[in-house]
C-alpha cells in the first residue's frame, strides 16, 4: 500500500499483472478500513493480500464507498461483503438496484466484452439490500474521526459520485477526473456507454473544482497534486476526444467509424505519451469503449443520423 497520509493509502490492484491501472482507496484507522472503489472481482485476491500486508483484515472493513458501479471500480464488493456482512456500501441511488440484483449489469457488460467478461472481470456477486446505502450528492458519511463530502458527477456515468475529506484535502474523484498515469500531462477521459454526457460532465468538473482540493485521487490511476493543471487539462481532451469522435460520425459509416476514430486517438496518445505509458491508458479506458460511448451520445444529439 502506497501511503497518502497516515491513514489513507491506495493499493495497486495489478490488474492483468500490470501496475498502475487500477487503484483502490483505503481509509484505516481505530474505526476500522473504508475502502473507495475495491476494483474488480478478478483483483480480489491482491486487495486483500496487501491489506493483511497492512494489518488490515476483511474484518476490518466497515465501510465501501463506490464511485460508481462499473466492474472496473465495484466487481469486488459482492465478494467482500458475503465474506463480512457487517460492511456498509454507499452508492449512488440509481446505482442501489445494480448493486442488489447485477444481473442487468452483467448483460449489458457482455455485450461490450463478450465470453471474455468473466476471465477479464471475475464475477460481479449481488450485494444483500440491507447493507446499501443509496446517495444523491450533498451528503457527509462519517468514517472514523473523519467526515466525507459527497458530490454527484454524472457525465461518465449516470450514477456517478465522488468523495471529498476536508481533513486531507483528497477528493476521490473514481472517473470524473479522467485517467492519467505518472506525471505525464495527459489526462485522457474514459466516455463508455451507455450514458456518456458531456453537458452534465462539465457541472461535475466545476462541483470537483469547488471543493479545491490538494490531491485528487483517480482510481486510474492514483494521486495528482498539480489538480488545477489536471482539472484544465481533462477538459481540454474532453472537448478534443468528443471533437474527434463528433466529425467522424457526422462523414463516416458506421464502419469505418471505429477504425477511424481508434487511428486517431492512438495517434494523438503516441504524440502526448511514451509507448510503455500508452498501454496503461489504453487498457484503463479501452479506445473502443471510448468510441462506442462518444458516438451513441453524438447519435442521441442528431450527429450523422440517430443512434
Ligand atoms: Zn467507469
């Protein structure tokens, strides 16, 4: 566990045994652990060899708080509750129902990964209703002598949130911040189906940059501090992914589209990255996700016919 301050620290997950994809969050203290986002089923076994690394038991975890359901950031928790059902989950409301009965989630994840979703994801267990606690934004959960600010931040996701601790100063930010690797200035944004939009993204990058926070931590991948270069920085390769992504569906096929659309982005990441930084882009927001969610929102707009 890489440590934030004394009782913050991240774990990297080495998810498909590569470092810095996806991170998890942990809040440790007398109270207990929290854990923001513990990432997908198939890193399970690394959570929790580094948490007893830690002295952190599955006992010990009280609390998970999830930025939003996506397999990538809330495939383990099913997992980790069974284990210990004393483990309080907060998430988004519209993502409660997901959470309790995953069965619509899987179908719809299958059609993106098709017969790889299990050996890429693991299994997404349901989570009993009884241990979730539904969020709208404006909250303060307690963990331990800490208080957390909630925000919602849909734009990624429709059920997206994200958490501030005043304390620290780090806010948990899950996708809404991007994905950006090392020190390098790129922050590329991961615009997945189904309910990519741009429009309600920017409310949640002005709601991020309210709290000003010193640190803002990305499940992929980990802290930044420079979070005023960063915040500036992903809205300008928003607005340069979605451009990219609205002129090609306005003249092209279908088709052609993707393949058109992933020659361009990989061109602008080997321009902006160094190759061996690329891969871990590419494998935190897959381009074709990338695409498949620009162009529906592009579709839903009137761009080059509906979707
Ligand atoms: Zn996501």
């Amino acid at each position: 566990m890489n440590r934030l301050t004394r009782d913050i620290g991240y774990i990297d997950l080495r998810f498909q045994d590569q470092s810095e994809v996806i991170a998890a969050a942990v809040l440790h203290s007398s109270f207990g652990a929290a854990i923001v986002d513990p990432g997908p089923a198939v890193t399970l076994e690394t959570l929790g060899s580094e948490l007893r690394r830690h002295g952190i038991a599955v006992s010990d975890i009280r609390t998970i708080l999830l930025t939003h359901i996506h397999f990538d950031h809330a495939g383990a928790t099913g997992a980790i509750v069974n284990e210990n059902p004393g483990v309080t989950v907060y998430v988004h409301v519209a993502g409660i129902r997901h959470m309790a009965d995953p069965a619509r989630l899987i179908a719809s994840a299958r059609q993106i990964w098709g017969d790889e979703l299990e050996t890429l994801w693991g299994e997404f267990k349901a989570v009993p209703e009884t241990n979730l606690r539904g969020l709208t934004g404006g909250e303060r959960i307690r963990i331990g002598e800490r208080e957390l600010e909630v925000a919602y931040t849909p734009g990624h996701a429709r059920h997206h949130v994200s958490y501030f601790d005043h304390d620290s100063g780090i806010a948990f930010v899950g996708d809404t911040a991007g994905i950006r690797v090392g020190p390098s200035p790129y922050v590329l944004p991961p615009t997945p189906p189904p309910d990519l939009d741009l429009a309600a993204w920017q409310t949640s990058v002005e709601a991020i940059e309210r709290w000003r926070a010193d640190t803002l931590f990305l499940t992929h991948f980990g802290p930044h501090t420079d979070t005023v270069n960063h915040m500036r920085a992903f809205v300008d390769h928003l607005a340069e992914l979605a451009e990219i992504a609205r002129r090609i569906v306005a003249q092209e096929s279908r088709e052609e589209g993707l393949s058109h659309f992933t020659v361009a982005v990989s061109k602008l990441l080997r321009q902006r990255l160094p190759e061996t930084t690329v891969r871990h882009y590419e494998d935190a927001a897959p381009i074709r996700l990338c695409w498949l969610g620009l162009e529906r929102y592009w579709r839903n707009q009137g761009v080059g016919g509906a979707a």
